[in-house]
C-alpha cells in the first residue's frame, strides 16, 4: 500500500507538506510555513495527521516553506528523526532562529499572540532529531526496515536533495525544488535517471514560457552592461536578494563578471542574515558538489558587511553595489529602507534578479514609471522613483520544458504534480498528457488521501 497527501491547503507554493504512506510507514516530506499567511494559517493541515503515529520526516532543502513550520511538528512527535542533507541542516537552523525573530517582532506590531509558534531553545531541542544523510547513500527510514531512501543534489540551493525512496520494490521519487542547470555556485541537479513508479514533481515556473534565445551567462552580461551604465552615470546599483541562495549566486556572478572584465571593481555590501547565510556557504565550499571548489565568498574582494550594529544601514555612497535582503523589499527589511532614500536618485538603479511577488513592494517598484509615487513602506508616505528598475531572469527552479524532459527521461507510471500555481500545474498536466499518454498525472487536491497502487 502506498499513499500519497497534500497538506497543503491550497493549489500554490505555500506550506509545502505531504504525508508519504510506505505500508505501515508514514513519513512526512518537508514542513513549510506559508510566506504570505500569518499564524496558524500558515501552517500545513497538520490536524489531518496528528491523530497517528509519524516514523520519520525529510526535509528537502531549507527554505522556510519547506522547513518553516518543522519545529511545530516535531513538537508532536519528539522522538521522530527528520533526515535531510548536512548543509541543510546547518542553513535551516539559521533560517528558522531568524524566522522566531521575525515572528517575534510581527507579534508585538501586529497583536498576535500566538507569535512566535516556536522558540530558539525548541529548535535547539528539536535540532537533536536531524539526521544528515549524504547524497547517493542509501539509508533505512525506520529501524524495522522495509522503507528507504537515496538524496540526490538537486542544484536548488545549497543542500537542496531530490528524495528517492524505495517500498516494496517500488521507486517513488520527489523532486523537491529543482534545478537542471549549473547556476554560478551550485551545479545542476544530479537526479537518477532510472525508471521510476511515482514522480512527485516541482512545477514552479509551469506558467512561465522559457525564451530559446535565454542563456544565465547572457543574461549576466545582459545585468552588467547596465550596472556599467550606472556606475559610468555616477550612480549606484542595488540588488535586492533573498538572504540565502540568491545573494551568494548574486556575489558569485557579480565576481565571475569581474573575472571577465565585463564589470568594473566596485564594492558590494551585505548584512545582517546574508552575512551569516554566506559564511555558511563558505563553510561548505569545499564539501559540497560545486563550482568554484573551495572560493570563499567573504573572501571576495571588494565584499563588504554592511551594519556595525544591528539594524545600522549603510550609508548611501556613489558606485557602490548594495546586495542587501530581502529580496521582494519586503517592509522593514535593509533592501526597503535603504530604497526610500536610494529610488529618488535618477542615477542610480534597481535591479531585480529573483522572484517579486505581486504584492510586494519590489513589485510595484517594477510596475511602476520613472517620476511616479511608489508605496514601499505602508507606514511612511509613498516615494517619487526616479532611479532606473530593471528585471532580470537567474532563477533557482528548473525551467517547465527541462521537468518535462526529467518526467520523460523516468516514465514514471504516476506523476504527482505539486508546488506550483494553479496555472503553471495546469499547463503541467496538459503537457504531460500530451507526452507521457500512458501516465496518470495526478493534481492532488489538498487534504486528500490519494491510492497510488
Ligand atoms: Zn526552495
Ligand atoms: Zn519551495
């Protein structure tokens, strides 16, 4: 018997959760928060599954919604081990002690009272439970055997496995989030390509059409030919980056085009959790499947930490390159308050490399025309934009025709499609059917308990 559900609560990216069943054995696939809800809303449909005993957990990679809510969870099952990779867990602990200082903040500003659903000294107790595992080593789930897993580097972001198990002769694979090619600092996903029964796939960028004339290192070029034109200008250039993943790959790019003399010397300023997120990319640079074996990004010249004391921003300076988080501007944080001072100049420019939602304040700066008023801040007045905004494309998930040619590449008899908008698993679906006429591709509706044999 195996058994296959959602737990989100919704068909979107949000907390991404599913329950495995292998037999008798129930394992849990990662333990997001939702980014956008608050509170318990943000949780998975735990209550679908408290009731019965879980026997272990894994953990994709360490974005929070996959691993944001574990500490919940965990709560309710303390003796249950949760494996992952070696670099996830050191990632995942940092962003979950910064996720209590968020929630902690949010709660006081915003009366909640539930904030913070957990505390620093239960991720230290829960931290106990983790089990690393390293890619291509097959390990047993529970200590009765029967049901197994193998990670497989999934070039996401550092640490990041795709998750093969096995039950009863039978290969169930979930990809996590993935990406195929090589970015600056991580290598393409290393996935099996043998068959496999049951794919449960990523489908993030399903809506979105890949340009054929798109290549990272033209689009790289693509971002430095503008930031010459700023810094040629007398301007400064900021890009907002999310604190893990992104802003390392951001450095690293930024160096790789200095080694190229596409891009002049200039310094880049990080802070607060980029800096402490970046050591622990340098911590395991020589570990970890990589480009640039060993490089260590504080190392880089020209790299600067920003604040002295927390929450200091750095001064506004010409020719400068400030890759500060968050990566959506999101209020707050240091990419947002440097931008009401930064957005008034017309020298200088904004550039967008990662993902906007359409609420956030990065996105209605994109939207936005050169002299019109953008809100950034729902507290402070609106702020005249006067800089340049430009939008490029370095994304750290697959593209939609590369996960259809992995699915092709597996034949897999059901394909499970999971954190994507409606749309992007639609398109999925329609796709898939098209190429794969003999499988069964299975939108799962949340909550609900799906047969796969
Ligand atoms: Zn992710
Ligand atoms: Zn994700």
């Amino acid at each position: 018997m195996i058994r296959f559900q959602s737990l989100t609560r919704n068909i979107e990216i949000g907390a991404n959760c599913y329950l495995l069943s292998l037999g008798d054995k129930r394992i849990l696939i990662d333990s997001g928060m939702h980014p956008k809800a608050e509170s318990k809303d943000a949780l998975p449909q735990f209550d679908r599954i408290l009731n019965e005993p879980l026997d272990a957990a894994i953990l994709s990679h360490a974005h929070l919604d996959h691993s944001g809510s574990l500490p919940v969870i965990q709560r309710h099952y303390p003796e249950m081990p949760v494996f992952m990779s070696e670099a996830t867990d050191a990632l995942a602990q940092a962003l979950l002690h910064n996720s209590v200082n968020v929630m902690t903040s949010k709660g006081e500003e915003l009366g909640i009272n539930e904030y913070p659903l957990f505390t620093h000294r239960e991720i230290h107790k829960v931290n106990r439970q983790w089990h690393p595992r390293r890619n291509g080593k097959k390990f047993e789930l529970h200590e009765t055997g029967g049901a197994s897993c193998t990670f497989y580097d999934a070039g996401h972001v550092m640490g990041a496995v795709g998750s093969l198990f096995e039950f009863s002769g039978k290969k169930i694979m979930y990809t996590g989030d993935v990406h195929f090619e090589d970015q600056s600092i991580l290598k393409g996903a290393d996935f099996p390509r043998e068959k496999i029964d049951v794919l449960i796939l990523e489908c993030t960028r399903g809506g979105t059409a890949l340009d054929p004339e798109y290549s990272r290192w033209s689009e790289a070029e693509r971002l430095a030919l503008s930031m010459e034109e700023c810094l040629e200008g007398k301007g400064s250039v900021m890009i907002p980056l999310f604190a893990m993943g992104r802003t390392q790959e951001t450095i690293m790019m930024l160096y790789e085009l200095q080694r190229a003399k596409k891009l002049r010397n200039s310094s880049f300023l990080i802070g607060g959790l980029s800096i402490k997120m970046t050591k622990i990319y340098d911590k395991f640079s020589k570990r970890i499947r990589r480009n640039h074996q060993g490089l260590n990004l504080m190392r880089v010249k020209g790299l600067l930490s920003t604040p002295r004391s927390r929450g200091e921003l750095p001064k506004l300076e010409q020719g400068n390159v400030y890759t500060l988080s968050s990566g959506m501007m999101a209020e707050k944080t240091m990419s947002n308050r440097l931008a009401q001072q930064f957005i008034a100049n017309p020298r200088n420019l904004v550039a967008c490399v990662g993902y906007a939602d359409p609420d956030s304040p990065m996105a209605r700066l994109i939207e936005s025309e050169r002299g019109e008023e953008v809100l950034l801040d729902s507290k402070k007045e609106p702020v005249k934009r006067q800089c340049s905004v430009q939008s490029f494309d370095f994304s750290g998930h697959a593209s939609r025709e590369s996960l259809i040619e992995y699915a092709e590449s597996v034949h897999p008899k059901k394909v499970i499609l999971v954190h994507g908008d409606k749309e992007a698993i639609e398109w999925m679906k329609q796709r898939l059917n098209q190429r794969l006429p003999e499988t069964e591709v299975i939108i799962p509706d949340p909550g609900k308990e799906i047969d796969l044999e």
